[in-house]
C-alpha cells in the first residue's frame, strides 16, 4: 500500500505554533501540504511504522521534518537520533524549529544530524516568513538532498 507524504512533517507539542504554521501556509498560498504530529512517539511511529504492527512502515517520506525538541513521550533529540540510526531515514532532511536559543541545543542538534535550526516563529508575521524561507530553502524543486555542511 503506497500512502501518499505530505512535503512537511510537522512534530510540534504546541497547538498555538501549529495553529500558526497552518494559517502562514495559507495566508502564503503555499502549495505545499503539512502533516503534523504532536510528540515524538507520533513522530516515529509516522516515519518509520509501529513495529508491533508489521507492514505498517510508510512506503514515502514527507520532503521535511520540522522537529521540535521539548516534547512529551519522546524529545527531539531522541527522535532525531533514531532517525539518523535507520537506514530509511538517515539522509531525511530535518530542521529543529525550538523556542530554545541555548547554544547547546544547537551544538547538540547538529551532533545528532540535524540539516538545520530556526527559531520558532513569535506571531504570525514571523510564521508566513519562516514558511516562506523553508519553502524556499527546502521544498525546491532542484534541491534532492541536503546534508549537513554539504548539498547532495
């Protein structure tokens, strides 16, 4: 069964900042679709399957995760790590969105292999800015795969 992606995968605890993204993406008419999860267990459970159930690994990958990094259940970095562990998510391009401007968030991100950190957006504004910037950064059409520190 090939089940359709959407080009974003949005795991975010905050109604408020989901509220957010999905009102930027269309006050930017945006074409690009967005599914979002609510902690890191979803997350995973999305991306990879739920492995008590078999077959239930998706056949397609959305083109990016937004990855929040304090959540329940699982954080982001948990989630991050078990991405770059599996070989069907390893090269998957994920950008933390976090409130947190701690360096060492940052350092740590990017240990774990994360392709990105952006500021979560503060207003609505700032939101149709920041879809319009991964839009452009990430979901064109000439860009396949982004590494870290190199464009594939």
């Amino acid at each position: 069964m090939n089940i359709s992606a959407p080009d974003i995968l949005l795991v975010e605890d905050s109604l408020t900042s989901v509220e957010l993204f999905v009102f930027a993406l269309q006050a930017n008419q945006s074409s690009a679709t967005i599914q979002v999860v609510r902690d890191g267990v979803q997350a995973l459970d999305f991306l990879l399957g739920d492995a008590t159930r078999p077959g239930s690994a998706r056949n397609t990958l959305p083109r990016l995760v937004l990855l929040d990094i304090h959540m329940p259940r699982l954080d982001g970095f948990q989630v991050l790590e078990r991405l770059r562990a599996d070989e069907r998510t390893r090269f998957l391009p994920v950008v933390i969105l976090s409130s947190s401007d701690q360096e060492s968030d940052k350092r740590e991100a990017y240990r774990l292999g994360a392709n990105g950190c952006i500021q979560k957006p503060m207003g609505f504004k700032d939101s149709c800015e920041t879809i319009a910037q991964l839009e452009r950064d990430w979901l064109r059409a000439d860009i396949h795969v982004r590494l870290p520190g190199r464009l594939v």
